[in-house]
C-alpha cells in the first residue's frame, strides 16, 4: 500500500470526505484528489491538519498503526534531542532553513518515526525537510 493509498484509507476510516479534508487543511480538493493517487506529497502544514481530526499518521507515512506508548521526560528527552541535532546538522549542512513552527512539526514527525528503536537517520530527516519546505 502507498502513501496515497494509506491517505485515504486514513481518510474513509474517520469517514471524511475528500472536500472535508481540503477545507480543513487548506488545499483544493483537486490537491486531495493528486495525493490520494500518489501525484504528490502533503507537506507538514497538511499533516498537521489531518492529525488535528483524528488521523494517523505514523500510518500514513510509514504504514504502521501508532502504538499506544506512555510517554516520560526520562524516555522523550534523549530521542528528542537527538532529532533536533539531526535536523539542525541536515539544515545547517543544505543551508535551509524552517521556521520554529516548521521545525516543531518536523521533530513531532520524526518522533514518531523514531518509535520504537529509538532510530533517527540522515534520510527520514531530509524526506522529512521536504515535506516541510
């Protein structure tokens, strides 16, 4: 299954429809159409969006479910450091650079990637820029 796919299978399962997702996330649905056929990628605004009412989207990027996981500082802080260092070297290194909004996304995204290796890499942090830019 790809990531179009998965968009709307996360879509159908909170049983939106396509005009009700591009209205919350701000794109024409024209835009929902292309993602769902894999014509292109949503970027983080949108993801953020679609997280706000109920979507997966560990499953939608990965497609693996999110697991329930209790959080703690003394498991969150080190995973989260490192992906803030990750992304800041892969910014500074491609001179780009996100707004703090962007980046508080990007390390939300990445978190959940992390889950549950604990496993941060060069790639998932650039396909992650991307979505952000």
């Amino acid at each position: 299954m790809k990531t179009g796919d998965r968009l709307r299978a996360e879509r159908e399962r909170l049983g939106h429809s396509q005009d009700q997702w591009a209205s919350v996330t701000g794109i024409h649905r024209n835009t929902q159409v292309k993602y769902e056929k894999g014509e292109g990628s949503p970027n983080v605004e949108y993801l953020a969006a679609i997280e706000s009412i109920g979507a997966d989207i560990d499953f939608i990027i990965t497609g693996e479910k999110t697991v329930y996981r209790e959080s703690s500082p003394d498991y969150e802080c080190p995973i989260i450091s490192k992906i803030v260092e990750q992304l800041e070297a892969v910014l500074n290194k491609n001179n780009q650079v996100l707004s703090p909004q962007k980046k508080a996304q990007a390390v939300v995204i990445l978190y959940r990637l992390a889950y549950p290796n604990k496993q941060v890499t060069e790639k998932m942090v650039k396909e992650v820029i991307e979505l952000a830019e």
